[in-house]
C-alpha cells in the first residue's frame, strides 16, 4: 500500500518539526497537522517565519519550502482523520499529576482522546502511528478504544518512537542514527502496514537504517533510550561532586573516558542537570511500570538517575547561596539562559527554573536573559511550580532583553542555558557593572574561566576547582 494523505495530531516540538521534514522529503503524500491548539496553528500558519511556535535552527526554511505546497497546518481534526490513510498520533504524555501514578506514569488522558477521535471520524481503513511517547503496551489500548468504538472500519497499529533531540531535531530528522518501526509482525496486515511506514520513510532514510521490530519493542526501546541517555548525564553528574571534593578535574576525566570506544565521548559532560520534557517524565515512566510489574529493584536503579538530578540542581543554588556568604536576601542574580538547552525555545523541567525557584526562596532578585525565550513563558514555568504566589514572583523575578542589563548591579551571574552567544560577551564591561566581589557561577562549562579569572571574577564551574 502506498500511502498519500498522512494526518498528524499534535503540532509540537515532535509534530510541526517532523511532518515538515516528511513533507518536504516526500512532495508526493499530502501531509496535514492537526492541533486543537488554535493559536499554535496561527503561528504555524504564520507568514512571518520568526513567529513559528517552536524554534529549531533550519525549521524555518524547510516550512517555507513545504507549507501551501503538501504541507498543511490547521484545526480541523475530523476531517484531517478523515481524508487520511496514515494518522501520526504526536500529543503530549506528560507525567499524571493527579489520582493513581501521581508524580511518575504517564497522562495518557490525551492519547485516548485521539484513539476516540480517530475511531469516530474514520470512514475506510487506517493507519495509526504511536509517535508520541508511550508506555510499553499501550498499543494494547488504542488498539481497544479504536475497535470498540468505531465504526467498523480496520485499523493497524505502528509504534514509530522520535528521537529527535530539540535544537538539532531538523539534522536529526535530515540524517537520523535509525528510524524504528514496531508493528504486528505475525499478521500479513500488520507487515504491510509496517512496509508503508518504511516506503515514507525510504524516501530519505537509506533503508539499512529502518528498524522493524515487534510493537513492544519499539515502545519500551524509546523510554529505553532517555533511560540510558539520562542515566550518562546523571552519571558524569555524580562524579562532578567528587572531583570537587578531590581536585580531579570532571572534563579531564570524560574526556580520559569517552575516549574508550565501550564508553563513547557523547553525552559527558557534567552539568547543573538534564532538563526537557522527556528525560525526567520517561524515566518516571519507566519506573512506574517497572513498580507496577512488581519488579522493585528495576524501579530503584532508574529512580535514582533523577534523584541524582535533582540533587545536581540543589547543589548547584545551594553553592551560589553559600558563596554569597550565605545570604542572598535582596542580591540581584542574572540568569543567562533560562530555556532547557541551546537552541530551542523549549523550557519544560528546565534546570533554570528549579535554581529560580530555590534562590526565590531565599529572597534572591533574579534577573533573566535568554535569547529565545519569552517573558511570559518564565513566569508560566515559575507558576507552575506553586512555591509563592503569582504577584511574588513577578516581584522577585525580571526578565530583560539585554544580557548587559540583566547583569547590570549583580552580585552573581549564573549560566543556566550553554547558549553559544554567552561566550562572546564582552566580560569586562560586565565585570565592570557588577557588585564586588563579581562571581559567575558557569552551570554548563562554556565560558573561557581563565580569561574571567584575569577580568578579576571570582568563577564556579561543576566538577573542577
Ligand atoms: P507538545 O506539548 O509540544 O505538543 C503536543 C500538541 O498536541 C499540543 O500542541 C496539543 O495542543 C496537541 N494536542 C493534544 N491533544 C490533542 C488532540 N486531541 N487533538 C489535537 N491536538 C492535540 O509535545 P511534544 O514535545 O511535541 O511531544 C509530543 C510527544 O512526543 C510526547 O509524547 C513526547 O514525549 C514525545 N517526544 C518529544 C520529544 C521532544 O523533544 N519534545 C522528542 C521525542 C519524543
């Protein structure tokens, strides 16, 4: 079967970015984005390219070159379903905060929102793609929903993980290590569903580096993947505390391991902690279904790679509040980066916002610049959070559009984001504008600590001395 018409429901950082990749990679199938977001959908729609929701280095060119072309972004989820033969399901599975698996399974509250939509709206066969992430087996369950209450139309099941990391998602979805497709590899349906992911997929991807597997696997492979990915951050995280403890030098040790090819130099470098809203909620995840099997040790080991970011984050305020002498009532604090990582707009369980959150509570004035984030989008993220109310935070906290400004009267500046612009300050003038003694507190290791140590700063970087 060859497909031609693709919907995608869920226009976020996976939808937008990888349908516009599709669509512009295969100009032969019609692609529509569905979102019940309809401001999302006007800036989607956007004639001016800056105004995109998401920010992602290259996206802008590749919507230009595909939207009004087989590229469509719009609201209308019924009719989008209908015209489809392959439906992506790419909505937000965000951690339940609430009822049973508070704090840790996955809210699949919208997941099953689409499995009725598709049911309901479906006129002729289809097929549906888990693209979000989800729990192993959750194919089980939309496979209930959508034969239960449709009507009476066929639906085959692909799971079809992303593993785009945001800031590189348009090189990764350019040029991806593999794309894994899991489907009912018993059935000659099931296959041949499979196969047509593959054809849209061969249109770019050599077809070496298409993996099938059964729809289990590919589903626990993704949480599997953040597991271990995390796990090497909070790993090297770990050891940052001890090499202040002993002199030993945290990138001179990654860089001693990660030349051994067991180990690899990807993903060690230490860090005031992962952020984004996939590590800590996949992990999460895996844990619960990990308890939920009964397999307590599994559910141990894996918890303990986000207690070790958690701890990270304390660390990393607690040290800035203790080299302030312990005090930082009423100190001005600058934030460079509040986004969870460079390149991206995206600040979901940013590190950013636990330090905030932390030094807040002790009636620290913080200063934030980011180049991509917005001033809303701070405030939102610190709201959420439900430590003081909204008046207190907008008292304590200042977001500024000049990194100068932000600066401007600090007892400190902490480096919360390892945006490249940061490196190319001009420190001295910042130097010059701060209280005395001037710190930086470099939580991603990216300014030249030499070069602030002769400007006169007093510099804190993890896992070195
Ligand atoms: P997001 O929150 O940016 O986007 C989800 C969108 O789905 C929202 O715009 C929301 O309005 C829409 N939506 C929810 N229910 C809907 C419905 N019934 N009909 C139409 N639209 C609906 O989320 P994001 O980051 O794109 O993540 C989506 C999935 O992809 C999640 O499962 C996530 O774990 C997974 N993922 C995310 C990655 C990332 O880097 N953000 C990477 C790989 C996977």
């Amino acid at each position: 079967m060859k497909v031609k018409k693709i919907c995608c429901i869920g226009a976020g950082y996976v939808g937008g970015p990888t349908m516009a990749v599709i669509a512009q990679k295969c100009p032969d199938i019609y692609v529509t984005v569905v979102d019940i977001n309809e401001e999302r959908i006007k800036a989607w729609n956007d004639e001016n390219l800056d105004n995109l929701p998401v920010y992602e280095p290259g996206l802008d060119k590749v919507v230009a070159e595909a939207r009004g072309r087989n590229l469509r972004f719009c609201t209308n989820v019924e009719g989008a379903i209908q015209e489809a033969d392959m439906i992506f399901i790419s909505v937000n599975t965000p951690t339940k905060t609430y009822g049973e698996g508070k704090g840790q399974a996955a809210d699949l509250k919208w997941i099953e929102l689409c499995a009725r939509q598709i049911a309901a709206a479906a006129e002729s066969d289809k097929i549906v793609v888990e693209k979000s992430t989800l729990p192993v087996r959750t194919a089980e369950a939309i496979r209930d929903i959508l034969e239960n209450t449709g009507n009476g139309t066929k639906f085959q099941i692909l799971s079809n993980p992303e593993f785009l990391a945001e800031g590189t998602a348009i090189e990764d979805l350019m040029d991806p290590d593999r794309v894994l497709i899991g489907g009912d590899t018993k059935t000659p349906e099931g296959l041949e569903a499979m196969e047509a992911l593959v054809e849209v997929y061969g249109h770019w991807v050599p077809r070496e580096k298409i993996l099938t597997t059964n729809v289990w696997s590919s589903e626990l492979s993704k949480l599997t993947a953040n597991a271990f990915l995390a796990q090497r951050v909070s790993s090297i995280n770990a050891l940052s505390e001890l090499c202040e403890s002993t002199e030993a030098d945290i990138n001179e040790v990654s860089r001693a391991i990660g030349t051994d090819s067991r180990i690899g130099n990807k993903f060690l470098k230490a860090s005031v902690g992962f952020g984004g809203s996939c590590f800590q909620k996949d992990i999460l995840n895996l844990v619960y279904i990990s308890r939920s099997y009964g397999l307590t040790s599994v559910a141990d080991y894996w918890e303990q790679v986000i207690k070790i970011n958690d701890h990270q984050k304390g660390r990393f305020a607690k040290n800035i509040i203790r080299s302030l002498y312990n005090t930082v009532s009423g100190k001005k604090i600058a934030f460079l980066g509040w986004a969870f990582k460079k390149d991206t707009n995206d600040t979901r369980e940013s590190a950013a916002i636990y330090v905030a959150d932390h030094l807040l509570n002790e009636d620290a004035k913080v200063t934030v610049f980011d180049p991509k984030v917005k001033e809303e989008q701070m405030y939102s993220d610190l709201d959420y959070l439900n430590s003081r109310n909204k008046v207190d935070n907008r008292k304590l906290m200042k977001a500024e559009h000049c990194p100068y400004e932000a600066c401007k009267g600090a007892h400190a500046v902490a480096v919360l984001t390892e945006w490249d612009e940061f490196v190319d300050y001009d420190w001295q003038k910042i130097y010059d504008n701060m209280l005395k003694p001037a710190q930086v507190f470099d939580g991603r290791s990216v300014l030249d600590k030499q070069k602030l140590r002769d400007i006169g700063f007093r510099v804190y970087t993890i896992g070195t001395t």
